[in-house]
C-alpha cells in the first residue's frame, strides 16, 4: 500500500468547505428544485425550508429519494478516508467507535451526513461517507483525538474528498 501523503487540501482546518468557484454542485443533488416538502422514501428525511432535516413529513409531502439515499445506491462516495499505521491496527476498535460518534452527532442535524462503509483493508481502515463534510469531521476528530498526520486532497469537482490519516 502506497503511504506517500497527499498534496495539500484547498480548505483550512476548522474553515467551511467551499468547493473552487465556478465549479459545480454534487451531482447526486436534484438539479430541478424540489417541491416545498418533501420525504425521502428510503430514509424518512424531509425536505423543507430548503434543506433536510429529521422531522415529522407534512401531509401531501412529495416522496422523493435524498441525495445521500441515491449515493448510498449507487456506491458512489463523496469522502473516502484511509485510516492507517501501527496505532490504528492496534487501536481499531477505539477509533471505529470514534468514527461512529462522530458521524452520529453530524447526522442528527445533517441527514445526508452518513457512512457508506467501514472496513478494514491491506492493513488499514477505510471509511466511505456520502458528504465530504462528514469525512472532514471525521478526520479532523481523528487529529484532535490521536493527533498523528492528517493529509487531505480535493480532486477535480464531483469527485472523491480523500483524506489519509496515519500515527
């Protein structure tokens, strides 16, 4: 497994993600507007006041699928995080339970904040989320917590938010 560290991410730490200028969203948002309420039909997340959020559907709410239900599907990622070294092997399932709290706290007020999937692989953890927001939550958490490297890097629009971690 290569281990060499990625180029510098475009974001500062503890800064918002803002994708470059002129580039555009992530594709597996609705391109056309969504009706004022609407349900994901596979989550029960519920599109209103232009944004999703755990809440009770309207009635006459409009069933659509949200985007992390269709990433989810598709088995597209938007953040991949590689979780490597001696003390990750050693302390495994210490910082799986990390992972799992930090994308608990983040779906509570964010529904399309999820993970896609855990596991392990060459000798390293990988986690695959559906927004790279929670992959930067995750891998900002794993620096605070177990310090260690953090590199990140942002490739071309719509595509893969990839962080590696290693102590």
């Amino acid at each position: 497994m290569n281990t060499a560290p990625l180029p510098a991410s475009p974001f500062q730490r503890g800064q918002p993600f803002q994708a470059p200028d002129g580039t555009p969203h992530d594709p597996f948002h609705a391109e056309e507007a969504l009706p004022d309420t609407a349900v994901c039909e596979a989550c029960g997340a519920v599109h209103c006041e232009g944004r999703w959020q755990w809440a009770i559907p309207p009635a006459g709410a409009q069933a659509v699928v949200c985007p992390a239900c269709r990433r989810m599907s598709a088995q597209q990622a938007a953040g991949h995080i590689t979780i490597a070294g001696a003390f990750a092997c050693e302390h495994r399932d210490e910082i799986i339970n990390l992972v799992r709290h930090v994308e608990t706290h983040e779906k509570a007020a964010h529904p399309l904040h999820r993970i896609m999937s855990c596991r392990a692989e060459d000798g390293a953890l990988l986690v695959d989320t559906t927004d790279a927001h929670l992959a930067r939550a995750i891998g900002e958490a794993l620096e605070r917590a177990y310090k260690g490297e953090l590199w990140s890097r942002h490739m071309e629009p719509g595509e893969v938010l990839r962080l590696h971690w290693q102590r």
